[in-house]
C-alpha cells in the first residue's frame, strides 16, 4: 500500500534549515502502516535534503561548508543568464540532492538517536516550500 501526503513549510531561504522528523514520523504514524520506507521528495532545484544532528554548532558548520564549496559571491553561468543571482542555490541543492528515504518498523522511523530530518532552502529569498511524503509498507 502507497500513502502520500504534503508538509508545508514557510522559509526564509539564505540555507534556512528545518527540522522536518517530527512530521515525517507523524505521517508515518498516520498512515495506519507497520513497517516500510517513507520518500521525502522537495520539488524545485533550489533546496535540499539531509539528515544532521539538529543542533546549533552542526548547522553552523554545515552553512559554511557550503559556503566554502559555493559561495554565493562566485561568478556563475546561472546568474548570467537569467539575472536572478542564485546560481550557488542550484548548485548546493544538486549536492545535497532532493530526496531521502527512510525505514520504519511498527510504525517508528529508524534513524539513529541523533540523527534528524532536515530540509534546508538554499535560495536567495523567502519561499513557500511544499514536500511531498509517499509512505509505502505494510
């Protein structure tokens, strides 16, 4: 059995990170199923998907990472073409990649005592972002 629904979230863009395990287990929760995976999936080419331990010092080092590995003040072809000066956001996003699958068993989601569902927007503005969920177990 397949179940799908949405999260909403409001961001402010500029690497804003959110803490999304809490819904994701929700739905899980919700679903009525057992055991299975859970598929978060954001669509659009400007964010992105991982997990971390959510806390403040490992945020900060993941923002900086990607700032080192592309800053927003490089020059890219992206901004060129279409002036809208978030080439860097596609790029992190492609790192990062717009997908995470996880297992749950008797309905809880496996992850490891520190490790959470983060989103994180990368553009250069505040957006609202929706994230589709497909639950798929038994």
């Amino acid at each position: 059995m397949v179940v799908s629904s949405t999260i909403e979230l409001k961001t402010r863009g500029y690497a804003d990170m959110h803490d999304i395990t809490a819904e994701v287990a929700a739905r899980v929760r919700e679903s009525g199923l057992g055991s299975g995976i859970v598929t978060i999936f954001c669509p659009g080419s400007t964010s992105g998907l991982t997990t971390i331990e959510y806390e403040s010092g490992a945020l900060s080092d993941l923002r900086r990472l990607f700032d080192e590995i592309a800053s927003p003040d490089r020059d890219y072809a992206h901004n060129r073409r279409w002036g809208d000066g978030n080439g860097h956001s596609h790029v992190r996003a492609a790192l990062l990649g717009p997908s995470l699958t996880v297992p749950f068993v008797d309905a809880e989601l496996q992850l490891g005592t520190w490790q959470q569902l983060t989103y994180c927007d990368f553009d250069n503005r505040p957006r609202s972002r929706r994230l589709v969920v497909q639950i798929r177990g038994e």
